[in-house]
C-alpha cells in the first residue's frame, strides 16, 4: 500500500499533463503543470512529504479545496476597514518588519513524569508538548514495523485557547489533520529505524492561540522529543510566512493569518535545508513561490538558533542539578 | 538591534470579543531629520533648512498636524509651500479609518520627494507608546498620543542639536481643548488657520480653503427620520401627506418624481429635489410624500447631472450641485414639490452593476455602482474587491441608515466578466425583470408526448380547412410562426378571407404549471441573437407553429368580403389547417410582383394585397396614424456572434398586407369577445395624449414654418402628411418619429374595469390581441374568450373575474414595457460591439432635441441617436444660451434649433466599462473650441485574406 503512494505520478490537476520530479532533495511544489493553459494561478492543494536522505517525495495526500472563495463579509469586525498589513515604513501590525520572528521563550523538562516534555511560546501562540516512548506498542499490534518505530501524534487545542470559548477541544477535522501533519514531519525527522517494534507518542497541546499553531506545535515537540533523548537527524524548526505587498511576512500572528493572506507553513531540517514538511492551501502565484520558501527557510534557521540555545541552556542546568 | 518589549494591547470589537494582540516597542525607528546625529538613518527626509516662510514662526521648524487639520486642510498641505512635515502614526491611522480620499491623497503627498513629508511611526516607537488610560476615550488618547510625540521631537531635536539654529517642531491643532494641553506641557502650538493666513506668498486658493469647516464624521446624521407607519397612515387619511411611487430620474441623481394615482383618472406628479428631500427613497418604492409650500415649489432642472464623487466625502460639492440646481430651476415655471416623510413599501430587488474598488487596497468595504442609474450606489462589504473588479455582480440592499450617504448592502452573486455579451445579455435581462430560467420539470410535464399528432377526436370539434391554399407570411429566420391567411373567391363573386392563428390555447389549459408560467413570462423577449420563449420550444417553434405542409391545429376567423373590402359576414372557427408555404415578406412580395407566377399561392397572395390596400386607405381616412421609429437590423456574424453590419428595417407592401389583415382579425375577435362578455373582456386601448405632450412637436414644427393639428387623430395625421419642407426629403419622417415620441403607451385592460375602450393610434373603437398567442399571453386569454363564445370550450372561474383579470393585464403591461426595454437595451449593446470594431466613423446626423447643455442627434443611416455635450468636465464650458421658447441652444455664435443638419463623429467610449456609451462630437458646424477636427477615416480595412 505505501509503495503505491510513492509511485504517485504528480500531475496537474487540470490538464493531467504529468509533471517529472527532479532528482533533487528539496522539492518543488508542483501540483499544478506550470505551462497549464487552464490556470495562471494554481491551488495548492497538495501536501508533500520529503523523506531528507532519499530525496523523493514521501507521500502525497490531496486534499480538496474547501470552498474555492469563501465570502467572508460577515467575518469582518464592525466598523473596522480592512487592516493594513505591511505600512508603507515597512511594519507590521504588531511592530515588526517584514523578516522579524516573534518573541520565543521556551522550556524543556516541565513535566516529570513524561519522558520529556516542553513549552513554547511565540508571542502569545502558547503551546506544550509531551513525549512519551520510545515503548512497546500499545493498542492495536498490527500497526508495529518490524524495521522503524511509529510515531503516534495527538494535537489538541485547550478550550480557552481562544478568545471565544472552544466547544470541542481535540477530534475535530482541524485537530486531526494537525495530528496527521505532525506525524508526517517527525517520521521525517526522528531516527525511528533505531527503535524497531515500538512506538513514541507526541502529544501537543496549545493553550493559547495566536496564529502559527503548527509551526509552534514542531517547534515544542523537537524540544520535548530533544527532552525524552529520541535521537533525530536534526531540530525541527517551522515557521509559517505569508505574502503581502510582493514581500514574505514571516511568522504571522492570528491577525495577519485572518487578514486575507495566503500563507504557508514550512517545516525544515535546518542543517541540511531539508524540507520535512510543505503545506500551504492558499493561491499563491508560480513565481512568487520560491521567494517565499526562501524566506521560510531563513525564518526557520531562525528560529532554530533559539531551539538550540533553549536546549544548550537546559543542559547547563541540569547539570548544574546533577552536581557535574 | 532589535529590543522587543511584549505589551499587550487589548481592543474591544463587536462589543464581546476580547482581542489581544502584540505590540512591539522599537528604540530603530529613526526620527527622519537631517540635522539629528543620534539616529543611525540612511537618508534623512526633513530638511535641515526647514523655514516656511511665514509671519508667524520666523525660525525653522517641522510642523506636526493633528488630525483634523490633516482632514480638513488637506488642500492646504498639497501646496507646494509646505514642505518638512511629520506625519504620525497615529494620524495616519486616523484618517485611513475616517476618509478615504484623505487618505489617498495624503499617502501621495508622503511619496512625494520634494515635499520632506516623514512619517513618524510614533505607535512603535519605545519613547512614544501611550496606553489608553482608564476613562480617557480613544479620541483622547490619541491626542496625548500626538502630543507626547511632538514633545520627544522637541526634546529630541534640542538634545541632538549641536549648532543653536533653534529648529523646532509646531504643532497645528484647531482642537481649543488640545491646545491647551500642549501649551501646558510648553509645546509650540498653533491653529492651523492663523498660520497659514500668516504664510508670506499664500495663494487665494488657501485663505479659502482654511475657512471651509465642513465635518467628515460617519455618525453625522444626514437624512431625517423616516415616519412611523401609523403616522404616515393618518397623514394619508388627513391629506397632510400622499402616497405614491417613487420614480428616480434617470439623468439627474439630485432629483425624482413621485407619481400619485388619484382618484379615478387624475394623476398627479410631484417632483421632489435634493438629497434631503429625497431622503433615502429607491427607485419604484412606494413613500409617503409631503408638499412643500408654494414658494418653495421648483421646476425640474435640463441639467444632466451623475454622481460622480469618489466616495462618502463628497458633501460639499453636493451642497454646490445642489444649488446649482435651485438656481436654474428658478427661472422657469415650478411643478408641486415636495419631500419623502417616510416609506410605505419598498420594493428592492437584487441589482446588476460593478464595483468600484476603494482607494485603500486592504479595505472590505466598497462601493458599488448598479447599472441602472436610478439606483444609488450602494456600499457593500467584501475581501474579494480585488477578483470582483471588472465583473458583473449583483448586490441586494440591506438598509440605509440615516448617517450613512449610501444604503449597504450585500454581495449576492457574480455574473462574469464585464463587456462579455453572455455576461451583458444576463445582465440586462435581470435588470428588466425578464424571467428568463429554463422551463421547470413541472412545466415540461404538460407538454404533449412525442410523436404527436391530430386525433379523431380532434377532428370531431374541428372544421376541417386542411384543402384551402393558407400561406404565412414572416419576417426571415422566424420559427414561432403564429398566422397564415388565405383567400379565395367564392361562386357568389365574393371573396372569403381567413386569417389562421396557431391554437395555442388546445395546449396550455387553464391553471396549469405551464399557464402559470407563461402568464408570469406574459411575452416572449427578443433580443439581438437570442429568443426567451414564453411558452417551451417544442410548443413555440413546432406544434404550434403553422409551419408549411404539416397538419396544425389552428383558431380561424373567416370573413366574407365584396371587392371594396366591406364585410359581409364573420366567422370564427376552431380549425385544423395546412399550410402550403411559409413565406418571408420579401417572398411573399416577389410573387406578388412576379406576373409569371399564377399559381394558388400567389393569386390568394394577390387577392390579399388587393384588399389589404382598400383597409389600409379605410383605416387611414378614418384618421390612424403612421408613425415612424427608426428600427435597426443587425447582420450577425454566424460563428463568433458579433454585429457585422447594421441597417436600418425597410418595410415592404407585403408586410402592411399582413398587419392590415391581423388589425383586422383583432378588431372583428375584440367586438365578439366585447358583445360576449361586456365584463371580463381582455381589450388594449391606447389613450389619446394629453395636449401638453404635443408641445415639443409643435415648437418643433413651427421652427420650421409648418403647421401641426393635434386636435384629433385624424387632423394630426393629414398635418404629418402635409408637413413637407423643401429640399429636406427626411423633415417628415423625422417630425414622424417626434410625434410618436409623444404618444401613450397602448395598455391591455379588463372590459369590466374601464369605460374607454379608443385605440387613438389605431383610430379604432375597439381592439385587442388575438393574432400572436405564440408570443403573448394575452392572445391566449382572448382565443379562451373566443372560444367560450362560440361554445367550442368550457370556461373557468378566473376567466370570468374582472379583478383576476384586469391584475392579469397590470402584469402583461408591465412585462410588455419591460420587454421592449429588454429589446432597446439588446439593440443599443449590440450597436457598442458594432462600433467598437468599426472605431471612429463620420456621419451625418439631424439634430432632434435641444437640451440647456447638449443637443441629441439622431444618425438616420443607424437608427442611432446619441447626445453630444457642450459642457465637459475637463474643458471650460463653451458660453451656452438656451432658449426654452424655440427650443434652440446658442453655442458661442452657433445658434441650434431642432432639425439641423451636422456632422458628427461617432465612437465608442469604453472609459466606463459598465456604461460603455456611444460618444458623439461635433464636425460641422464648426465652432472653435467645442467642435473637434474630422478624424481621418480610413476605407474600411478589407478583411485579410484567410492563411492557408
């Protein structure tokens, strides 16, 4: 069955034309042909999963657009005209520029009874994240790989994560294609061939939500999973970056986020720029594609250097602790 | 060099939400003076010499304008004399949120180099950043927020300052209580208004410009209140105010017509002028409406004026057009005149139009312009402003509140890309209310299985007529063919004439989905191109249709005439007919002529035009007008659709051959149905103008020396044939076409409903429909009268109310009128396409109304009339003289009077993609500053040769 997905021709979605994957290790997001008559534009309505070492596309799922426009006239708060995104003196609406990440703090080791666990914050997305494993296989056996351990995600958000009480805290469609994507970027980044037979469950939780939740979902997990001492090839570092004005805004908070902005979230493996996780469902012009994984790219590397300085931090004090 | 302090900054929006949100302080945000060495910025935008000369600050200085001065003395600060100005945050944020244009206009002012506009922004700024105290407002708050920047500017400027220059930083306020303020916390402080009146140089512009105090507020309230229900009903009972339906004028925004049905017949007008008094009524609403005194009373103004203001802000230059108008109206004889007090009834509808997408690229609320320029524009909120410009959309009405100049309404659905003919043609069948859906699955069901045919039992009611020669004649390409005629002799030397109308009445019974609908649909629509059936296709252009060599069923009226036409005898009969031809006029006239030709057809063809020829002198002598209108026909390119040419509708014999012989079927069925049922007969009248309608005609006529006789049908129609001018061969069909512009429209009623029966166009007793049950629904309602009449069917209950009845006809009128509007609208759109690939064209015209500021020209070679203005926006206004006894209109030295010959050029002007219009100018006469030179036109380009 997983064969079958690997050979997935990629073809435009519209004209079928098939579309040949370089032999390269970053991929390109090519859903639609490029030289489509039907579309100048295209929806990007694919999700792709490099696996870093082979350099092939892992695994496409499709999804299909919701709604090709939505009407969102009554969305709009009140009397409010439309906010500016980006000033003409280049800030944003909350003060930074156009490449400003925003505040990270973090923690590793808050919970003693998980096997490792961390918080993060990005300005006010607040999210934390718990690793338990690697252990035997619970549940349902058929589900154990001979040669890799499985990674079992579990994303949820607290029902006051919102500014308006949230009914269904975790379950929902949204939660679980959250769920989903998680897995698929830490198959991609943690060593699971040495823990054949077993499993790692990762559970993700944001207690408040301030846009980005994914890219602060990775971002907690890497620390947790660094925390529970699961080798990995790399931290996972993902940023979302959106496009306004002809620039790449990176790490959009909710305001920019529901502002109209065609986003993407971009999981990478800093060292190697390797892509474990691409997704954007916004429409989004051909050309400007590539400026905007750029910048992704840098705000990842960005936010990896805070990552690595949390866990450097993190050892000092434990082994301050532990009398080293 | 980022210090990231998080605050957090709560707003209130939608009263409930709690919204927080991140507020990065900066210490990189660079003050933007050239004289500061503190800040590490790459170029400085203010000026080290910043001296304005002015009376009143004699060193250099920067100016910070709050506000309200940014909105009110905008046109000051687009002077080049002021220069070295910092805008803040906070005020540009401002006056984004407050106006528009303001805004537009001030962000060109910033992008302009040599203007040293800086905007500071203050909001981000370490040193700043206020918070909103508890209890102050947020009007409050962001005037310390000006303040508390201007004084850091102050001391920042000094601090850095090393040579003593003295430069300072003013405040321009015209707020007392932030003056005060400021000048507490010694702050340089001025009024807008002294300082710039002590601005050595100045311009008048400016000393008129500071003066205008005008507020830019949303929550001003700029209409009054509408009255309660109650209170508009006692007004209506007491007289104090009258009901009536709101009709907007169509050339002036300023100015509507409510139309009052009295008692009985009399019907009054009252106009109603001025934003205020029209206070948020919509075309075709019902309102209540109170008449102003007498001396408040005006006459409605010739001026053509549109709404053309770029957004809300446009008060004052509505203030100037509006007195504009009650200038000019003063002169002239007043009308009634009055003011909306409140609505009974509106009746808002979905309307086709464009967006105008706001100046400001983030904002969700925009305007939108209905193609119907009755309607106001109307404000709607949307994100997608930017995949919606350039299509046509269709947006309903919501409200319109009594503070906002534009009512708000809604997206409803896309049409398509403007200036495609699907998306056109869409558009103007929904703006004519012309139902237009494919027939329901209920409808269909009625129709009859194929394959169909006449049964005996059909035959037994029937007369069987299937040996007589019946042709029909038609224009070409017509497929609803709904009469065929014969005529033979008969052995007494008479001649026997029948007229053959399709039987639609057998298929559509009464009550039924398929009734329902046509009644609804009330006539079938056609547009250039296009047909939108009243009843499904398989009835319209098969079954029913009297097509040639095949067996239909048909509703016979059998006259037996002498050789002078007089008839003899009538007869009316349920039938079933074959035709032997369907012919086309030109055909139809061919054999006519064609003296070689001896065949049955021909001979009843040459019976017909005989006698057709002695109706037509009858009806004429008995005082039936020949009107004109200039009808055009397009030749339509088979494959892409477009118009290729287009030419003017010639009338042959033959076609008066079938009008006289349908007039006549239609009066001979309206006396039966009239004489069957005095109270529910399905009639169309057409009542004789009121004498003031003639005016134009006659002042028209007397121009050029020619006497018109309006008293009776019968005198205006030997005075139009009389009317002949010398060496002006075209003078009478024009004067034809002035006077059919002064007729009534012809209206169906219910017999019981009425007492004037008079066709005045017709100079007929009595008359109706009968003749094209295929594409009206009236006809069906008279073959169902007629029917009952000679007991070939049964009646029905509805049949015989006259209320059911009479709305029936209220119906047919109005999808009739509307339908013709349809027509005209197709006919006009396809003329644009036709020019558009034709370009520029010379041609000469006659001049058929004269206007205070135009004058309308009609192009007889096109059927095509079109206006040209003497007064453009852009250019000065050419000194206009308008005379309203001849009507003539005196441009510079040119005196035009109705009728003149000049030449024009014609093209198409796209610059407004919803209104694409034929844009005339003026050739000949020539006059020097309004009459353009004639473009060369080149031979039309030979179509290039097809590659191979």
């Amino acid at each position: 069955m997983r064969k079958k997905t690997y050979q997935l021709p990629l073809c435009c979605c519209r004209c079928n034309v098939g579309i040949p994957i370089a032999d390269c290790i970053q991929i390109r997001l090519v859903i639609y042909n490029p030289k489509c008559i039907y579309y100048k534009y295209f929806w990007a309505v694919c999700l792709a999963i490099v696996l870093p070492e082979k350099g092939r596309m892992g695994n496409v799922v499709r999804r299909r657009t919701r709604g090709a426009l939505r009407c969102s006239s009554f969305e709009v708060c009140g009397n409010m005209a439309g906010l500016e995104l980006l000033s003409d003196q280049g800030y944003r609406l909350d003060g930074r520029k156009a490449t400003e990440l925003r505040k990270v703090q973090a923690r590793m080791g808050v919970f003693a009874q998980a096997d490792g666990s961390a918080y993060l914050e990005q300005g006010n997305t607040k999210a934390l994240a718990v690793v338990y494993g690697p252990h035997e296989m619970r549940g349902s056996r058929s589900r154990t790989r001979h040669d890799r351990a499985v990674i079992n995600c579990q994303y949820s958000m607290a029902t006051f994560s919102t500014a308006e009480r949230k009914r269904r805290p975790h379950g929902d469609r949204k939660s679980t294609e959250m769920s989903l994507h998680l897995k698929q970027t830490f198959e991609a980044a943690v060593m699971t061939q040495l823990y054949p037979r077993s499993q790692i469950d990762i559970y993700v939780k944001i207690l408040q939500s301030d846009g980005g939740n994914y890219s602060v979902c990775v971002n907690a997990a890497t620390l947790a999973v660094i925390d529970a001492g699961i080798p990995m090839r790399d931290y996972v570092c993902a940023c979302t970056v959106g496009f306004v004005d002809e620039t790449p805004l990176a790490d959009l908070c909710y305001a920019e986020e529901s502002g109209g902005v065609s986003s993407l979230a971009l999981a990478l493996l800093p060292r190697g720029g390797q892509i474990a996780l691409l997704q954007m469902d916004a429409r989004l012009h051909q050309d400007h594609l590539e400026a905007l994984i750029e910048a992704a790219m840098t705000a990842c590397k960005g936010v990896s250097k805070v990552l690595d300085e949390v866990v450097r931090q993190h050892l000092e004090e434990v082994s301050v602790l532990s009398g080293e | 060099m980022l210090k990231s302090k998080t605050f957090v900054k709560k707003t209130r929006s939608g009263g409930v939400m709690k919204i927080v949100r991140e507020h990065y302080l900066r210490d990189d945000i660079w003050c933007g003076s050239e004289v500061c060495a503190e800040c590490k910025q790459e170029s400085a935008v203010l000026q080290r010499d910043a001296c304005i000369e002015s009376n009143l600050c004699t060193y250099p200085h920067y100016l910070i304008p709050d506000t309200n001065v940014v909105l009110h003395q905008i046109d000051v600060l687009e002077d080049p004399v002021i220069r070295n100005v910092i805008i803040l945050q906070t005020v540009l944020q401002e006056v984004r949120h407050r106006s528009a244009p303001v805004y537009k206009r001030l962000k060109d002012i910033i992008h302009e180099k040599e203007k040293h506009f800086y905007t500071f922004t203050n909001e981000h700024h370490r040193d700043t950043f206020i918070e909103r105290e508890p209890g102050e407002s947020a009007n409050d708050r962001n005037d310390r927020a000006i303040r508390v920047a201007t004084k850091w500017y102050s001391q920042h400027l000094k601090t850095s300052e090393s040579d003593a220059e003295g430069l300072k930083v003013v405040l321009l306020t015209n707020d007392q209580g932030n003056t005060q303020k400021a000048e507490e916390s010694s702050l340089l402080v001025y009024k807008c208004m002294w300082s710039m009146f002590s601005i050595r140089g100045s311009t008048d512009p400016f000393k008129k410009l500071c003066v205008s105090t005008n507020e830019i507020t949303s929550s001003k309230v700029l209409f009054p209140e509408h009255l309660p229900l109650s209170r508009i009903q006692a007004g209506i009972k007491s007289g104090s105010f009258l009901q009536g339906s709101f009709r907007a004028s169509r050339d002036n925004y300023l100015e509507a017509t409510v139309f009052v049905q009295g008692e009985g017949e009399d019907s009054t007008e009252v106009l109603i002028q001025g934003l205020q008094n029209l206070n948020r009524a919509v075309h075709q609403d019902v309102v209540a409406v109170q008449l102003l005194p007498r001396n408040q009373w005006v006459a409605p103004s010739a001026v053509v004026l549109q709404d053309e203001g770029t957004a809300k802000d446009d008060d004052a230059e509505e203030e100037e057009e509006e007195k504009a108008l009650r200038i000019s109206a003063a002169e002239a004889a007043s009308k009634p005149t009055g003011k909306i007090v409140g609505i009974i009834k509106r009746s808002w509808r979905p309307y086709c139009g464009m967006l105008n997408a706001s100046q400001i690229k983030e904002s969700t609320r925009h305007l939108f312009t209905p193609a119907d320029r009755r309607i106001p524009r109307i404000r709607i909120e949307t994100r997608q402003s930017s995949t919606l410009a350039g299509q046509r959309i269709m947006v309903a009405i919501d409200g319109w509140p009594k503070h906002s100049r534009y009512p708000n309404g809604h997206f409803v659905r896309s049409l398509g890309s403007a200036g495609e003919k699907d998306t056109e043609q869409e558009v103007l069948l929904l703006e004519h209310d012309v139902p237009h859906q494919d027939f329901s699955q209920a409808v269909l069901s009625f129709l009859p299985k194929m394959p169909w045919a006449i049964t005996p039992e059909d035959m037994v009611k029937r007369e069987d007529l299937r040996h007589l020669t019946v042709c029909s004649v038609d224009p070409p390409g017509c497929t609803d063919i709904d009469d065929a005629l014969h005529c033979r002799e008969l052995d007494n030397g008479n001649l026997e004439v029948g007229v053959h109308i399709a039987d639609v009445s057998h298929f559509i019974r009464p009550g039924n989905a398929m009734d329902k609908e046509a009644a609804n649909r009330g006539t079938t629509v056609y547009l250039c191109g296009k047909r939108i059936d009243m009843v499904p296709e398989l009835l319209s252009s098969n079954l029913c249709s009297l097509r040639s060599n095949v067996e239909r069923m048909a509703f016979s009226c059998i006259w037996e005439m002498n050789d002078k036409a007089e008839i003899l005898k009538t007869r009316f009969t349920k039938s079933v007919i074959n035709s032997k031809a369907s012919l086309t006029y030109a055909e139809a006239q061919m054999r006519i002529d064609d003296t070689t030709m001896n065949d049955d057809i021909t001979q009843s063809l040459r019976g017909l035009n005989k006698l057709a020829k002695i109706l037509k002198r009858q009806r004429i002598e008995k005082g039936a007008l020949t009107l004109s209108s200039l009808e055009v026909r397009f030749h339509i390119d088979s494959e892409t659709h477009d118009p290729i040419d287009l030419q003017t509708k010639e009338l042959m014999e033959t076609n008066s051959m079938v009008e006289e012989f349908m007039l006549l079927a239609n009066i001979s069925v309206a006396q039966k149905i009239y004489d069957e049922f005095p109270d529910c007969a399905m009639l169309r009248k057409h009542p004789a103008p009121p004498p003031s309608n003639y005016d134009i005609l006659l002042k028209a006529a007397k121009s050029k020396n020619v006497e018109i006789h309006t008293d009776s049908a019968k005198a205006l129609a030997d005075s139009l044939d009389g009317a002949k001018v010398d060496g002006f061969p075209y003078f009478n069909t024009l004067l034809r076409i002035l006077a059919t512009r002064c007729m009534m429209q012809a209206v169906y009623f219910c017999s019981g409903m009425d007492s004037d029966f008079h066709h005045y166009g017709l100079a007929s007793p009595i008359y109706t429909h009968f003749t094209s049950p295929i594409r009206r629904y009236a006809d069906i309602i008279v073959h169902r009268l007629l029917a009952v009449a000679i007991a070939a069917d049964s009646t029905y209950p509805d049949l015989m109310d006259k209320h059911k009845q009479s709305a029936l006809a209220n119906n047919l009128n109005y999808r009739h009128k509307m339908s013709q509007y349809a027509q005209r609208a197709s006919v006009a759109f396809h003329t644009q396409l036709f020019f558009k690939s034709r370009g520029i064209l010379n041609e000469a015209g006659y001049v058929l109304f004269v206007r205070k500021n135009a004058i309308i020209v009609l192009i007889p070679k096109f059927g095509l009339e079109g206006t040209v203005f003497f007064d453009t926006k852009d250019k000065a206004a050419p000194n206009l003289v308008f005379d309203e006894e001849g009507p003539t209109l005196k441009v510079e030295q040119h005196n035009f009077c109705i009728f003149d010959k000049v030449k024009v050029t014609i093209s198409l002007d796209a610059s407004n993609i919803q209104h694409q219009k034929i844009r005339m100018a003026l050739i000949d006469p020539v006059i020097p500053g309004v009459s353009v030179p004639a473009p060369d036109v080149e031979p039309q380009a030979k179509k290039p040769k097809l590659d191979r």
